[in-house]
C-alpha cells in the first residue's frame, strides 16, 4: 500500500483534528517534531494553530499523505522563507509519519512528495530543515539527499541534562 499526497488540501475540523492527532501520537511514540512525550492534544493545539494561520495568510503549505483507507498517515508543512535574500527557497517543517506506518518507506516517500511539492513552487531551488540530533535522523535526511550544511552543539534541550545537536540539512532541487 502507498501514500496518496496532496498539496493544500482544504482545511475542514475533520483534517485539522486528524493532523492534530497524528502530531500527538508521533510525539508521544518519541518523534522529534517539536514535543516530547507526554504531550496532549491539547498542548500541542497552539503550535497547529501558528501554522494553520500561517497556511490562511499564504506562508506556509501542507502537504497531506493519506493511506489506503483515506486517513492521515503523513503531513509536512512547506514554509516560504520571507526575508527578501533568501526567498528562492523553503523550510520543511514538522515532517510526521504515523507510527504505525514506520519501516513501510512512507518517511522517503513523504520526502519525495515534499521535493516534488516545492519545485512546483515559482522560483524555488532548495529545502531546508533542521532535526534533533542523537536519533540519527540525520542520517535518514541524508538517504533521502539531504546534506548536512550545519549543527548548533546542544541547542535543543529536550530535558535537563539532555541536550542535543541542531541539525542543519539541505536538499538543492536544480
């Protein structure tokens, strides 16, 4: 089974609570998207509101994945770069795949589909994205093409006495 993808899907309850949920639960199975475990719904709904509103003042894209069954399996948010030097590329945010979907290559796919998602976009030559460094995502970026253009050592605390790199990778799409 494979991941359907779509760019800008309207934003109706149904989708902002399916993305609500799966940001939950990928946080609480200890992905690195901006939370650690445990976390709420609830206290995550803030964070999905900046973005939501950054989609309504045309900032940022969603890309969708959904599975065979039409649920949401796999979301990224496509962010443009507003200062005036930088805007020929793209920040990648918030790259989630379900648990339940890990190890079935959806992660690559979700990639691909975000690659394939920003050159369509007018005047953009590159993704970039930061990741939690000690989970070896880097690496799994770096599979995918992404290069390792930067680490900031111990900038993310994830909790006292665990810090960890901050990971700078980009994807040139010329």
């Amino acid at each position: 089974m494979t991941l359907s993808f779509e760019l800008d899907p309207a934003v109706s309850p149904a989708l902002r609570d399916d993305v609500l949920t799966l940001w939950a639960d990928v946080s609480n199975a200890g992905g690195s998207v901006g939370f650690v475990p445990p976390v709420t719904a609830d206290e995550i709904r803030p964070e999905l509101v900046k973005h939501l509103v950054a989609m309504a003042e045309g900032r940022t894209r969603l890309l969708v994945g959904r599975d065979g069954t039409g649920a949401v399996a796999a979301t990224a948010f496509l962010t443009y770069n507003t200062h005036r030097l930088m805007t020929h590329w793209v920040w990648l945010y918030t790259v989630m795949v379900h648990p339940r979907h890990q190890g079935k290559g959806y992660g690559r796919d979700l990639l691909e589909a975000a690659a394939d998602a920003a050159r369509g976009l007018d005047g953009i030559e590159a993704i970039r994205l930061t990741c939690r460094g000690g989970l070896g995502l880097e690496h799994f970026y770096g599979s995918c093409g992404y290069k390792e253009v930067g680490r900031i050592p111990g900038a993310i605390r994830v909790a006292p006495g665990d810090d960890r790199d901050d990971i700078f990778m980009l994807l040139p799409l010329l």
